[in-house]
C-alpha cells in the first residue's frame, strides 16, 4: 500500500474536521518522497552548532561552553598547531563531510564543561555517539600533548621571581601544594579496595602545586584514592625527582620552598604549619597564619576545575587511564584561560579533607628544616 493511501485512509476514519484540514496542510507542505527515509536519516540532529560561534552573545557562549570566545579563538589555533596527526583535518575521501575543526573542538568543551552522555552531545551538535567519542579522544590526545607546554615549573630567574612576588604573606614561596580526590566508577575487582576513599567512593588521587596567580605548575594524577596526601607526595614524580637529582632540580637556592599543611612533611624546601598543641607560642601562631593566608590559593583550585569542567566531579569511565587523561586535560585548560585571562569563579563545594598530622622525624635534614622554619617565623613576627 502506498505510503499516502494509509495517511487517506485515516483521513476517513480518525480525523475531525478540524484535524482533516490540519492534516491536508501538512500534506501540501510535505514532499511525498520524504515518507521514505533511509535508516541513518531516523537519527536526530539538533541545532546547527556551525553558528553559535557567530550567532551566541559573548556571555552565553561562556555559560554554555565554559570558556571566552577569544579563549576558544586562540585554543583552536594551538590545537590545529599541534595536530600533527591530522586528527582534526581530515580529508575527504567520499561519505560524510568531515567534522570542522570548530565543531570537533566545542564537542569536546561540552563534553569537558558537562556530565552529559556522548549520545545528548551527539544529539546537540547532529553526529552519532561514536563520532562524538573519536573527537574526545583526539583531543585528549592533543590536550596531553601539548601538557609541558601549559604545566610547568618556573625555571628563569624572570619566572622564579615573578611567582616568588606573588605570595605576599610568607617569603621565598614557589607554591602551594594541596591533593584532590576525583570521583570515579568501580573499578576490576582486584582492584576494588584500593580506589575506596574516607567517603567509601572509588577515587583516584589529584595532586597539584599552583602559583598565587592560580596557575599550576605541577601535577601528578592517578593514585589510588584509598592513599593519604602523605603517601601520595611521598610516590610522586616530584618527590622522586629531588631524590635523585637533589632540591636544585626545583629550587635554585634553600631559601626557595613550597607549602603544604600539616598532612605534609615538613622539609628544606617544603615549609608546613606548626602542628596544633594545647598552646602555641604568638611566634608560631604569626607563623601558621601569614602560611595559611598564602596557601589557601591551592585549597580552591580543584573547587575551581570542577566548577568549571564538571566532567572531573564525576568521571563515568571504568578506565583507570582514561580517568587520569580527562583529568590532566582539565588541568592543561584551566592553566591554559587563566595564561589568557580567562578566569572562573564559581567554585563547586568539596568535602573538607581530613588532615592527618604526620610526625616529624628527628634526622639532620628535618632538623634543620625546623631551624628554617623558626628563622622565618621570627621574621614575620618582626615585620608585623
């Protein structure tokens, strides 16, 4: 029977009058032929995204993708820069067009800025779910790439001075360090007990030293979230690095240090609170304020990442690797507004980590970091 023999017959049996002509009109505007549609055309395709560039005022672009559209302008050139594989310019070789860089690069934004599934992603910007997937990883593979070049440690005089006068409460500061956990889903049941944190979640760790500018420049991602910040800085790149090449492969004299609160130990080049006792002599109590007044930089630096990158709250991906790729990528974009002044200020509420105090050894290095500690603390106490 054809197609309009059936729309005739209900025509006769199912309408009023008012609906028949309703329907007669949907008809004239209707070609016949599109009553014939081909499988892949069932698939819906929404707005057409090609136009929000243009067409979306400057603050709701932010809004919805969660970056400026100068920020996006100058993300998308570094990204065709260092697409050296040509994942976002492919040629065409027949079937579907391929997906324009601008389209890929608010895909994957979307998909960084939202929880959504990559079937409501695909949805909004008119691909399938897998084509969707294969942009996300294109560029998270370029986002990794271009890592070192967005996260990294001062290292001339020009930048070791400008992070040093940023820090205005305590002196010689090179950063702030502080750890994160970042939700994931369950993971192989070998694994299972080590990714269950304090909150009985399945996490991985996330930890950070940032600058007073909110620019980090250190990251060390995937830790199991079952470790304690201790633990995790202890099996750190950063840790093992000084190990073996010694403090002046971060700092370049004694003087220089970075901050860490009382889950940290205390060290030559890490300056952490005195620990918390029945009373606190003015010198140290002076001490541990003018620390935290710089160190709280550090403490809302995730609270800023998950804000904004909503898909680091909850990362729904049994991959171990993947959740540390989506992770870092997070970190490469927010060093990568903030170098552009693209800033964020909406902070998502965090559970407030428990801090374990962690003994002091009693060696030569720790002593003498003790010594340190007491020097800078006299000196605050003077200069108030």
């Amino acid at each position: 029977m054809e197609p309009l023999s059936v729309i005739n017959l209900c025509e006769q049996y199912f309408f009023d009058a008012d609906e028949l002509l309703l329907c007669n009109w949907i008809l004239n505007k209707t070609n016949a032929t599109n009553l014939y549609i081909k499988l892949r055309e069932t698939y819906y395709k929404g707005p057409i995204e090609e136009d929000w560039l243009r067409n979306y005022h400057d603050i709701m672009f932010f809004r919805f993708f969660r970056i400026q559209k100068s920020t996006f302008l100058n993300l998308l050139n570094v990204v065709l820069e260092n697409d050296n594989h040509k994942l976002m310019r492919k040629k065409y070789h027949g079937g579907n067009l391929p997906i324009p860089p601008e389209k890929a690069l608010l895909t994957f934004l979307t998909h960084m800025a939202t929880q959504e599934s990559l079937l409501s992603i695909g949805q909004r910007f008119g691909i399938v779910p897998s084509t969707a997937m294969n942009i996300v990883n294109a560029l998270l593979y370029i986002m990794l790439k271009i890592k070192k070049k967005y996260i990294f440690w001062p290292r001339t005089d020009e930048e070791v001075e400008h992070v040093i006068n940023g820090f205005t409460h305590y002196p010689n500061v090179l950063g702030a360090i502080d750890g994160s956990q970042i939700d994931i889903k369950v993971v192989p049941h070998t694994q299972h007990d080590s990714y269950v944190n304090r909150y009985l979640r399945h996490s991985i760790n996330a930890m950070v030293i940032s600058t007073a500018e909110k620019i980090l420049t250190y990251v060390f991602i995937g830790f199991p979230g079952s470790a304690h910040d201790s633990r995790v800085f202890s099996n750190s790149t950063f840790v093992q690095n000084i190990a073996t090449h010694g403090s002046q492969f971060y700092f370049p004299n004694e003087e220089c240090h970075i901050l860490g609160d009382s889950a940290f130990p205390l060290k030559m080049w890490m300056m952490t609170p005195y620990k918390r006792r029945p009373a606190l002599n003015r010198i140290e109590r002076q001490h541990n304020y003018h620390l935290s007044a710089d160190r709280v930089v550090v403490e809302h630096i995730f609270a800023r990442i998950k804000g904004r990158f909503r898909r680091v709250i909850f990362i729904n991906t049994y991959s171990i690797s993947k959740a540390i790729e989506i992770t870092t990528a997070a970190c490469v974009l927010h060093n990568f507004c903030y170098m552009n002044k693209d800033q964020w200020e909406d902070e998502l509420y965090e559970d407030v980590n428990v801090q374990e105090f962690i003994a002091e050894d009693n060696d030569e290095e720790t002593r003498r970091a003790q010594l340190k500690r007491n020097q800078i603390a006299r000196e605050l106490l003077n200069n108030v």
